[in-house]
C-alpha cells in the first residue's frame, strides 16, 4: 500500500472509517476456513460511502487455489485442502463494485482492447470488509451474467450453489437471501452501474504485481 494513501471519514454512528484514496494499490482477498482462497492486486478507483470501485488491469498477476496436485480448481466451499499458484489476467480489465456489509458485487468485464465494457457480472458473496491494506470477502458461488447491454441476464452455477446448501455449508434462510438480492440486483443492474458503463482506466495509476 502506497504512503499518504489513506484518509479518514466519519461513520453513519460517529466513529471514523479509514478510507483510501484513488490510485491507492491494495489486495482483495478471499478467505476460507481460515487460510487464503484467492490474492488479488487492484488498484482504488473510488472508496467512498456510496461505493467501493476495485480495478484489477490486464496482465495482472494474481493468485488461485489449485488442488494439491497442482492439476485443478478445487470445488469451491468444499475443499479441505489446496495450494496457492499464481495466474496473469488475460483479456481486458476487470472494475470491482461494491459496499461493505452489502452481499451483491457487480463486476465489469472489458474487451480484449480494454475499450469498453464487454459484460457485467454479479457476484453474490459474503460482503467486503476492510483490512489495512485492503479489502477481503468470500464468494458463494451463485452468480449472475449479464448482458454488456443489460438486455438480458441469467443464473451461473445455482446447481452448485443447491449444492452447498443442501449440505449445510451455506444456510436455507442465507441461501434464500442470496437468492432474493441477486435477483433483485439483476433487474436494477443498470441503474446500479450506470454512472461508469463509460469509465475508462486512463490516468489511474495501476497496479499489476
């Protein structure tokens, strides 16, 4: 994390919320059972109290687990046991938007130029928290994609998400919750995002290792 890179604003119940400025290099991390699931270097495009804007740029080197045999992505909320590799992020960037304490994360994909935005993604996790050099969270495995064009959007992986449920990992009643603000973010999606469907990275100083 950057020196001079931080600032403090007061909270909605009086206390002060360390905050980072934009251009700030942080880490986005998901943690399971204790241990590091996936590291993920960005760079603050805005943290403010309407929202917090991640951007991961091409080329990034990022870290994913991998069985123990080096061969495969171990089944997410499942696995027992896993190793870390590191991975370049190929393609166009990736912006990062969400609120700490709220479930949904919207992700925009960009194209292989990084000219636009190619797709949007939302991610249904347990909600970002802060730490002191960024940020950490957990996917739930129920996703949404949709449309670049927001003409249309679809579940990804409820199977696997049933899955998790019907063995206790993930609660019935957090279960239906996840259900219910995916769906309601995937009919809204647009207005949600659409002060940056015509953001683009230049100028922000960015951070790929």
């Amino acid at each position: 994390m950057e020196a001079g890179r931080e600032r403090r604003d007061a909270g909605n119940h009086g206390g002060t919320i360390q905050r980072f400025s934009p251009g700030a290099s942080v880490i986005l991390r998901e943690i399971w059972k204790e241990k590091l699931w996936t590291v993920r270097p960005v760079t603050v495009v805005e943290d403010s109290a309407e929202i917090i804007a991640l951007y991961m740029a091409p080329g990034t080197t990022y870290t994913h687990p991998r069985t123990l045999e080096g061969d495969q992505v171990p089944r997410h909320l499942l696995a027992d046991e896993w190793q870390l590799v590191d991975a370049v992020w190929h393609g166009g960037g990736a912006l990062y938007l969400g609120r700490t304490g709220e479930p949904p994360m919207v992700i925009g994909f960009r194209d292989d130029e990084n000219s636009k935005f190619e797709r949007w993604y939302i991610n249904l996790q347990d909600p970002l928290t802060r730490t002191t050099g960024g940020f950490n969270y957990l996917d739930m495995e129920l996703d949404i994609e949709v449309e670049g064009d927001f003409s249309g959007w679809r579940w990804k992986d409820e199977d696997k998400f049933q899955e998790l449920a019907d063995k206790g990992v993930v609660s019935l009643q957090k279960a239906d919750y996840l259900w219910s603000v995916g769906a309601d973010v995937a009919l809204r999606v647009g207005t949600v995002v659409a002060r940056w469907v015509d953001w683009k990275p230049g100028g922000v100083p960015i951070r790929v290792t």
